[in-house]
C-alpha cells in the first residue's frame, strides 16, 4: 500500500488510536466502537466488541471481510480485512487485559479528506445571521448589491471555510440559485458585519419540497491587511459559537437550529 496511508495505519496502531469496526449482518452493517491494541508479525489487534461474539465467529468461519475505519487529523482513513481469529483476555498493561481479534494486514487502505475546518452550529435565536446575494462576475465585492438579487436564506452553521443555509421564498417557489453564481455573503451580528466572496456547493431539497438547503464555501481570502481581519473575525465568532455548543452539551439541552 502507498507510504502515506502505511503510515497513517502504523501511527494509529503505535498511538492505540480508536476505531470503527463495520461487522457484515443481515445485508446490514453493525458500527462497533474499537481501538487498535498493537501489531503482529500476521496481523493487527483490535479490542473485540463485547457484545457481537456471535456475529464474529460467523464472520471468521465465512472468511468474510470487514471494515476498519479511524480518523487521522483531517482524514479518515478505512480498509477492508478479515478476522483471522479471537484473542481472549489480551494483556494491554499490568493491570488491564481485554479480549482482541487478530485482523489480516489489509492490502489496500483508502484515505478521505475530513472538513478541514469546525463547523459550528447556528442556533436560530443567535445574534449572529446571513444574508446572500447573486452578483455578476465582474461586480466590485463592496459595493451593495440591488435588493432583487438576494436571496433569502436562515444560518445554520458557520466555519471559517464556509457557512451552512437554508435557502427558501416567501411564496414558496424554488429559490432562484444555483452552483455557477457568484455570491456575495455578509456574515451580520449586532456590532459587526463580514463580507466575503463564495459559491454553493451542490445543494439538497429540504423536506417541505421549496426550500434548499446547501453549503456555500467561501473564496480563499487574500493574504492581506482586510483578509486576515476577516479571518480573525470568523475565527472569532466560530470559537464563541463552538463555546456555547459546549456549554449547551454539558447542559443537556437540544439543539434548537
């Protein structure tokens, strides 16, 4: 396998990282919490779910494959093996043993890139929201554009990459956008406002039918006095949202975006 994804997997199994081990049943998958406990000379070692004893052995006496999937900075890394067998009572310290299978070193691992940015969610009671605008391509970014060219949108989440929306009219039609506009964004709270450059991404139909919702990335901001202000602000407004995140989670309270 390639030397970036080999190192990845040693990394992970040298650090004891966590995993997801997606067990075959019933046409289905089961998603089991895991963690890498070591290497062998024929294969790796996992901690065994506790509770899929059954579904294991069947696995092993079908020689069928499962998939192993762990996380790796901004990538998530998965490969497909097969459990050679079980490993009851695996000594992981003086004190701690727990019961492991031994999985065939995989032949191929796959890399996927993760966000690379923490997307905060928005409630709909925050200060902060957004609004949207179809501009041409040749249009200034500062300049205000004519109130027939927004299009109405609700916030959902916001990174520094990028903001989350919700697009909809009043009268319900479809909202008139799509991937090839050019989109001016301002980012509003009650003492600030942020201007950037995006485009959506491929965008979804909400349950209603009308609505839309979809991702809109911002356009890379230049390295320059009025670019890394706006980042600054960004980086600032995601981390107070992430904070009450937190807060709201520690607090048992659902989410109301």
């Amino acid at each position: 396998m390639p030397d970036n994804e080999d190192k990845l997997l040693c990394d992970a199994v040298a650090r004891n990282s966590g995993a997801v081990l997606s067990l075959p049943s019933a046409g289905m998958l089961r998603h089991c919490k895991s963690r890498f406990l070591g290497e062998q000379q024929d294969g790796l070692l996992v901690e065994a779910p506790s509770d899929q004893t059954a579904l294991v052995n069947t696995l092993i006496a079908a020689k069928q494959d499962i998939v192993i999937a762990f996380k790796s900075g901004i990538h998530k890394v998965a490969f497909a093996t097969f459990i050679i067998n079980p490993i009851p009572q695996w000594q992981v310290s003086e004190t701690s043993m727990v019961d492991a299978l031994l999985l065939a070193k995989p032949q191929k691992v796959e890399t996927l890139q993760r966000r690379a940015y923490y997307r905060a969610r928005v409630p709909r009671e925050s200060i902060y929201r957004a609004r949207v605008w179809r501009i041409a391509e040749y249009a200034i970014m500062r300049d205000v554009p004519l109130r027939s060219q927004e299009v109405r949108c609700e916030l959902r989440d916001l990174s520094v990459g990028g903001i989350g929306v919700r697009f909809a009219t009043k009268d319900g039609t479809p909202p008139k956008i799509s991937t090839t506009d050019r989109l001016r964004i301002e980012i509003i709270a009650s003492d600030q406002s942020i201007v950037l450059e995006g485009r959506m991404r491929e965008p979804r139909k909400h349950a209603d039918g009308a609505a839309i919702l979809a991702g809109v990335a911002f356009k890379k901001l230049e390295d320059n006095l009025d670019g890394r202000r706006a980042l600054a602000q960004l980086t600032r407004i995601v981390g107070e949202l992430q904070r009450e995140e937190l807060r709201q989670n520690r607090m048992g309270l659902a989410p109301t975006a």
